[in-house]
C-alpha cells in the first residue's frame, strides 16, 4: 500500500531581517476529507476536525488504499507522484 506524506511549503521564521529571508523550513499542510471533498489547510480548527470524515496533518505520514492515493492526486490540492512512496 502506498505512503501519503501531506504537501509542504517552505517558509521563514517569524520575524524578519536579512537573514531570517533566506532561512527556509517545510512546514506541513493537513488535506481535511469531508465526505469525498478535499481541501487543504495549514492548521484545521477544532470544527474542522470534528466535521471531517478524516484529516490527514501535515508532518505526519499515512498508509493509503490505490483508491485513496487517486482521489488525493485527482482533488487538485497540489498532491502528486512525489507525496507517496
């Protein structure tokens, strides 16, 4: 079974400077499934857990079905070959 790891986006620190700019960290995105619809969301609220059919958190990796891995790719989020092994 394939292996999701949820898209990342890199970004400084907080804060600011000349050297803060060009100091970059993955920071993971979560992909939240509400019944079929995906959507991507830095940080999913209380609700947004609660409402979800599953959540998949960013920084986090996740055993998934072939049906899952194509309805991932195919919900137009930015997940690609590369987010599974």
């Amino acid at each position: 079974m394939p292996i999701f790891r949820p898209p990342t986006v890199d970004e400084g620190p907080a804060g600011g400077g000349h050297f803060f700019s060009r100091y970059k960290i993955p920071r993971g995105d979560s992909i939240v499934n509400n019944g079929g619809t995906y959507t991507r969301i830095r940080t999913p609220s209380l609700d947004e857990f609660i409402a979800a059919t599953f959540v998949y958190q960013g920084g986090h990796e996740y055993e998934v079905d072939d049906a899952e891995k194509a309805a991932l790719i195919a919900s137009g989020n930015g997940i690609t070959e590369s987010n599974f092994t």
